[in-house]
C-alpha cells in the first residue's frame, strides 16, 4: 500500500545539516561560541529556589516579560521570549515568509537564516563578502530597492566577526521602505553597537538578543525579539502559548539581576581574544578583525587537519570550509587568558 503520509516538499528538499558535535563534557570547548565562564551564581541559585509548585505550573510569560524589558529599556508589548535565537528566527519566517517572498542574505553568516528561509521556500538573495571578509555595503542597499521581505543581519556577524557601525546600520534601516531589517545581536556585549532604541520609531526594524553567550545559559535556551509592538503584538499571536520553560524564565530574570559577572565574563574573554589573536599571528595564521567572542582564521589547505588534531587533544574548534567557501577556515572561541594559552601551546605541536 503506496504510503499517503508525506511531509512538505519544501522539507524533504532542505538539506539535512551536520550532526551537532556532542560528549564535549570535559574538553575545551571552543567550537560553539559558548561562554566557558559559566553563568552568575545568582541563576544556580534562582534555579534551586524553584519549589514542585513552581514546576507544576505552566510558566508566566507576560509576567516575566514585564519584569525583563525595563533591563533592556523597552517596554513589555515591544518583547517577545523566545527559545533562545534559533526560535525568535523561526517566528519570523512563520509570519513574513512564504513561497515567493524573497530574503536577503550576505554570506558567510549564521546558517539558520538560510534554513528558515528555505523551510518557507522563501527566494534567497545572496551577496558575499569579500576575500578580506569585508560587509558589501553598497551592493546591499541596491538590493534594498528591490524590496526583499526580509533582510537577515547578524551585527557582529557569525562567523567572521566583522562589525557594521551605527551609521551602516542607519544607511540600511532607511533604505529598507518595504523590507523587515533583522538585526542579530547575539554578540552584542562583546562590541557594544545596538540598533536596539531605534524599534520605538522604526516599523521595519527587528532586532534579536541571547542569553546563551555572554551570561552563559545556552543550556536554558531564551532569547529575545524586540519589535515596534503592532510588529511584537503580531509575532506573539503567532506563538505557542508556553515558549519557554519555567526554568528558562527565572534564570533570565536572574542574570540580569547581576551585570557585574557578565561585565567580568565579558572582559576576561575580551582578554583572551587579543591573547588568541597575536598567538595566531605569531603563527603567521591569517585573522579577520573580530568584534565578538570568537576568531575567524585561515589556515589554509591544512585546516581540516588542524581541527582533526586539535579534537585528538581533546580541544574543540568549528571548521568553517562550507560557510566561507573554501578549504581552511575555523571558527575559535575565546576563553579566559589561561584557556588561550593552553589552545596556543597545543596549536603550537600541531602546527
């Protein structure tokens, strides 16, 4: 009997996407830009005040989310809590992509702007950087013209950690008429450029934060989605009523309570990066200047080997051949200057 039961095709053509790295538990792991530091200690805290009357009721969004927007300095109808990022991303391809909208990208970058896309046979519009990893400008305000649904932006980017000032920013909100502008920040507290206050007065202005780098709860996932509140009242409508755990709620509620560990994380990884940065030249590694909590470099024709040995030594970094577009490309977190020495002297024996 001839099996009736079929997904969508635009699925069964999505390109599955290799398996994520797991048993990491123990290594130094600076493949997934994580925060090695850990998180504050008042979140293990707040999650061990969680009673079984806590965890048997469902988890109270709105509440939370009037108490989270005043740490970001909007109010609670311009946020949305997502599951982390990855969700926010998802919720916008729900309710503004569809078969014949189209989406602009600038490549390399975060590869979930492609999936969603693709999930909603969106058509792609794809620019790339150039060999110095610099952002095309101007080929993406003509681009602009042509009134793409969606303009997915990570600011830094991933994975090359190149930054757009303010003024970049501004040339394509204003350009964007008839386009949604999404601005990943996931990195922000490592550069400190936002486009966040803009959302008040911008209608084609979104812009995405995490708690899965800086304040380090990936484990949690929670996310937030800022947006002008017709664009925010609209995303919510198109949520699942409990996006996220109660756990989630209360560990967010708690890292913004203490900014102080997330300045010290923030500056030690900060540390770290220059300490990562000149080890690598020193190794005449070729870098891309980096306004996030990571390092792209380029090995060259080795690098595949290099990550290969790395991951014998129990150290951990994400080849980039596929993203950037040829052999010898990787990603390296930055850790603590104690973590940086260590990846150097390995890197050294392997090298």
């Amino acid at each position: 009997m001839k099996n009736k039961i079929a997904p969508r095709k635009a699925l069964v053509k999505l390109h599955e996407r290799p398996p994520m790295l797991e048993d990491r538990r123990g290594k130094l792991r600076l493949d997934m830009n994580e925060s090695l530091a850990g998180c504050s200690p008042r979140v293990r805290a707040a999650l061990r005040s969680l009673d079984s009357a806590a965890l048997s009721m469902y988890p109270e969004k709105g509440i939370a989310a009037s108490r989270i927007a005043p740490f970001f300095g909007v109010r609670a109808d311009e946020l949305v809590l997502t599951g982390g990022i990855d969700d926010a991303l998802r919720l916008i391809a729900d309710v503004f992509l569809e078969r014949g909208r189209s989406v602009l990208l600038v490549e390399p970058t975060f590869p979930m702007y492609r999936f969603y896309a693709e999930q909603r046979k969106a058509r792609l519009r794809t620019l790339r950087c150039d060999e110095q990893m610099q952002f095309p400008l101007r080929d993406v305000l003509r681009a602009l013209h042509d009134a793409p649904a969606v303009f997915f932006l990570a600011n830094p980017n991933n994975p090359t950690g190149t930054l757009l000032g303010k003024n970049a920013l501004a040339q394509i909100v204003n350009a964007a008429t008839r386009t949604l502008v999404v601005i990943d920040e996931a990195y922000f507290e490592f550069s400190g450029v936002t486009a966040l206050p803009w959302i008040r007065h911008r209608k084609n202005l979104a812009v995405t934060r995490t708690f899965s780098k800086a304040s380090g709860l990936a484990g949690l996932r929670i996310g937030c989605l800022f947006a002008y509140r017709d664009i925010a009242t609209i995303l919510r409508r198109a949520q699942a009523p409990f996006p996220l755990g109660v756990a989630s709620l209360v560990a967010a509620q708690a890292a913004l309570r203490d900014p102080q560990f997330v300045r010290r994380a923030v500056g030690q990884i900060l540390r770290g990066r220059k300490i990562l940065e000149a080890g690598l030249r020193g190794f005449g590694v070729k870098i891309f200047p980096s306004a996030a909590n990571f390092v792209l470099a380029d090995f060259g024709a080795r690098g595949p080997e290099i990550v290969a040995a790395l991951a014998r030594r129990e150290i951990l970094i994400r080849d980039q051949s596929c993203s950037a577009g040829r052999v010898g490309f990787a990603r390296i977190t930055a850790g603590t200057p104690a973590e940086m020495r260590r990846f150097l002297r390995e890197l050294a024996q392997v090298i």
